[in-house]
C-alpha cells in the first residue's frame, strides 16, 4: 500500500476529485511530520503511538573500520502499536 | 497530538468541516489497519513504511515471579521512520 491506494479510497469513498484527494492525504502527513519534528508525539487511538525519544550520547564503533567515534546526543521516533491493533493482527 | 487534535488541525488547515476530516483521518488509519491485517507492507515516501513481522515461539519467563511461560508465535506490526524523517526530528 502506497500513498496513492489511500488517495484512490479518500476519492472513492468520500467523493473527493483526486487531486483534492492528494492534497489532503498530503496534509493529514505534513501535520503528523510537523508535530513530531518538533518534538511532539502523536498518538492514534486504536491504532498506535508515534512517539519522539530523546538518545543520549555514547561511545559506539564504525562497523566497518572499528574505529571508536562517539554518536551525538539525538532523537529518535518510535511506533508503538496499540494493543486493539496487535491483537487485530493476530487474529 | 492525539486523533482529534490531528483532526481539528487538519480541518483549520484545510478549511473543511470538522466531519470531513474526521473522515478522512480515520479512512487513512483505518485503511492502514486493513493493510497491515492482510500481512501488507504500506510504504508512505518522507514519513516511513510499516511491515508485519512474524516472531517465532519462545519460552519467557514471567519478570515478577521468574516462572517460565510459553509464548507463542505471534506476528506484530512493525514501523520503520524515513530517512527524510529521521533527518527532520533532529533538525537536519
């Protein structure tokens, strides 16, 4: 499933022309992309949480050299999928 | 952010009604879930793709009470950030 199998169902069932259908799948993106950029999660009941998380520092190594390097402090996103789609999943 | 904070943005943003976007939010998560159930991979290009991955039997133990437990085989949905995203949350 791409972002264009969505934008077809957004015009199929809602009526929507197709290029008002993108550009309103593109901004429900944009707003999600938006809030975690800065720093803010989102979260999706029933389906999951989009979480930011904040790495320290540490000592890590080039896999390829050996070479110690030190990976800078960073954030990073997560999905947490809610337990109605985990279990939705499993069935 | 939760659903309806994403929804009432949406709807400011876009000049809709609450409804319409309502709408449109939950066919855009709803349709992942459908996705994700059928075992599919979705890929959305600057945000990130999700996979089902299937994880194999072990056996646990309960951390409390340190018994073991079997666990099943179980498949759970797994979501990969793009590389666009992972550049942008740390302000690159």
């Amino acid at each position: 499933m791409t972002k264009a199998d969505i934008i077809n169902t957004i015009h199929a069932e809602l009526g929507y022309s197709k290029t008002d259908a993108a550009r309103l799948v593109e901004s429900t993106f944009d707003i999600i992309k938006e809030q975690l950029s800065d720093g803010e999660s989102v979260k999706i009941s029933r389906f999951g949480n989009f979480l930011v998380r904040k790495k320290h520092a540490r000592k890590g190594r080039n896999p390829q050299t050996g070479e110690e390097m030190v990976i800078l402090r960073r954030q990073v996103i997560t999905f947490k999928a809610s337990q109605v789609l985990r279990r939705q999943i499993n069935k | 952010m939760n659903k309806s904070e994403l929804i009432e943005a949406l709807y400011r943003k876009e000049s809709l009604t609450e409804q319409a976007a309502s709408d449109i939010v939950n066919l855009v998560f709803d349709g992942f879930k459908e996705a994700l159930k059928a075992g599919d991979r979705i890929e959305i290009r600057g945000f990130g793709s999700f996979s089902v991955r299937e994880y194999g039997a072990y056996t646990g133990r309960n951390p409390r009470t340190g018994k073991k437990v079997a666990v099943q085989a179980k498949r759970a949905p797994f979501f990969k950030v793009g590389k666009g995203m992972k550049k942008r949350v740390n302000g690159e």
